[in-house]
C-alpha cells in the first residue's frame, strides 16, 4: 500500500473499521409457519424421489430381458433405466439435503474471533453448544426438542433414502458377478477347415486375386451373418480377423508356420492381447497394427509380434489357403484362444486342455 508523499513512512496509520455482521434477513420459512411446511415437504418429496430412482433401477435390472433373446435396443433400453435410476436415487438425497440445510436449519451467522493456539474453555464449550444446537435444529441428533419434532418426517425420508440408494448400484454389480465362468469358450471360434473369409460386415466373400499388396480387409467367418442376433454378436466378438497382404520378401516367416500363409496374404485376430480391444489401425509403410485403446503395436511382418505399448503376447494367427475357386479359406481354427489372459490360458498342451475341459 503506498503512503503520501507528505507522510512519513513511520508515521502511525488509521486502523481498518470493523463493518460487523450485515442484517441478518430472516427466510421466508423462518417467519411463516406454511412456507416452513412447504418447504419441509419439499425436501421430503426429493428424498422420495431417491428411493422412487433406487425402484426404478432395480425394476430394469430385474424385469428387462438381455438374455438369449436380448439385442442391442434392448441392452441400450436397459442401460439407460438403471443409469436414469442411479442418478435420481443420488440426486435426490444431494438436492433434498442442500434444499434442507438451505431452507430448514438455522443460517444465523456465527463469528470465531481468530486466535494464536488454543481456544479458551469458554470459547470451546461455546463452539461444541452451537453444534449441539445445530445437530437438535436438524433433527437428526434426536431429543426433545421442538426441531427434532417438526422434521421427524424428514429424518425418516432421508435414512430410507440413503438406506435403499445404494442397492441401485450393488446390485447389478453383485448380480453380474454369477455370469458364465467357463472359459474354455474361448478356445474356439467359427473358424475351422475350409471356412471362406468373408468381408465385414457385408458378407462378401474374398479372392486372393482381389488382396492387392498393402491392402487391408475386416474379415469374419462365413457364415456369420446368418445367425440370430444374439449369437452373431457372440461368435463375431470372437472371430474378426484382420486380412493383410505384404510383398512376400518383407514378410518375416515364424518357424512352424510356413504354410499359414498365402503369397505375402497372412491374418490376425484383431482381438488385441491386452485387455481385448479391436485391433484394426494399420500402418502400411511400417507394417504395424495398431490398438486405439492403449496403443500396444504389433508387427504383422513378423508374426504379429508385439513392438510397443502393454500388450504381452502376439495376436494369433490365422492359418489360411485357396481353396479350388480361388477363395481365400481357414485352415484350422486359431492354435490358442484369442483375446487377453485369463486362468487356466494354455497353449499347444493337448494334455492340459483335458484338465480343463474335465474341470468344467
């Protein structure tokens, strides 16, 4: 802060005036006993409102089907009811509560004069009174006071509320925890002898003729499309391959592999090893593949080989031939299952693919 010029820096300077506290405006509940019901009923109504969200999300947890005959309008239906659920369920305990503190308990203001170390005993039993008091003007610290009369109702929508809003969110969890725990689905695909690479999603099927050199094609088994919905969407989940044609001589071939391949044409799971993502951007100067998620990179010149990012294995291979009419076929299904690690993941082990198939 400057000084004026014909002030001495040491001269004695006027203190500031404590304004003290504005008028205090009493509310519109405060004074009139209707709009203090009103308000009351106000808060009560949004703590119904919560437990009305909790219904509404178990309802669509429960009665919606998203089994065997569900499909994606279905899924989305359902998904939208239990996130319009949660959210009133949570909201309506915040607002009620807000509106509560704002309309119905005490806004008197307060002042704590500052201090240097420890409050007075005076200033401390004053400070644990006013919170007594407060915690008997909400109601929710019981006694016999006339708050904790008036908001009984109040107390009772909050606890349901806040007893039932919960479930909105752990029971579809702990719901989803008994789902389908075998994982040896995962071993085998729709791929299998002689099965023609179609394009996705169209259908169409392929020519070794038409892969040109740096072409990349989405492929699913033929055949796909064919099967209801639900199905479709289970087997192609598992099954999407990833066409890709190299000029022959950059093409690294893995030992054991030398025929799963056609002149330069090779395919890969797009099942990304990591935690499953699609695979699908494809760099044609680099010969990398590419997963958006968390961009672990792949080497399809070199056994799909992993060259960056989290991803710890290769993506599988799809061994593939040409069949009499030119088509570009499967050989065999995947040699492992595709997609990222799980327990009891085992690879070129026919004796440990026994055990567990015995275990399920």
């Amino acid at each position: 802060m400057s000084t004026p010029e014909n002030t001495p820096d040491d001269a004695p300077q006027e203190g500031f005036v404590d304004p003290g506290l504005a008028h205090h405006r009493p509310r519109r509940a405060d004074v009139d006993p209707k709009a203090d019901k009103r308000a009351e009923r106000q808060v009560a109504a949004l703590f119904g409102l919560s437990a009305v969200g909790t219904v509404i999300a178990l309802w669509a947890y429960f009665t919606k089907d998203t089994g065997d005959g569900g499909d994606v309008a279905t899924i989305q239906s359902v998904n939208m009811w239990i996130g319009i659920g949660v959210f009133l369920a949570m909201s309506g305990i915040g607002f009620g509560a807000i509106h509560w503190a704002k309309t119905l308990m005490r806004d008197h203001e307060m002042v704590e004069e500052r201090h240097e170390m420890r409050s007075s005993d005076e200033n401390r039993a004053a400070a644990i009174q006013n919170l007594k008091d407060g915690a008997e003007d909400s109601g929710l610290a019981g006694g016999e006071g006339e708050g904790a009369k008036r908001r009984s109702v109040l107390k009772g929508s909050l606890i349901t509320a806040m007893a039932i809003a919960p479930l909105a969110i752990l029971v579809p969890q702990i719901g989803n925890m008994g789902g389908d725990w075998n994982v040896s689905k995962f071993r085998h695909t729709m791929w299998g002898p002689g099965v023609r690479l179609a394009r996705d999603p169209d259908g169409a099927l392929i020519k070794a003729a038409d892969v040109t050199v740096g072409s990349a094609y989405h492929v699913i088994p033929e055949g796909l499309n064919d099967l209801d919905h639900h199905h479709k969407m289970d087997a192609k989940a598992k099954a999407v391959v990833l066409l890709v044609r190299l000029d022959p001589s950059d093409l690294k071939i893995v030992p054991g592999r030398e025929d799963w391949s056609f002149d330069g044409i090779v395919a890969y799971s797009k099942i990304c090893t990591h935690v499953g993502c699609p695979v699908a951007l494809y760099e044609q100067q680099t010969h990398h593949l590419l997963c958006p998620c968390h961009q672990s990179t792949f080497d399809v010149s070199d056994g799909a080989k992993v060259v960056f990012g989290p991803a710890k294995r290769p993506l599988p291979q799809l061994p593939i031939a040409i069949d009499d009419e030119g088509y570009i076929v499967a050989k065999n299904d995947f040699d492992e299952p595709v997609g990222p690690s799980y327990w009891e993941r085992l690879k070129g082990d026919s004796s440990g693919a026994e055990a567990e198939e015995e275990s399920h």
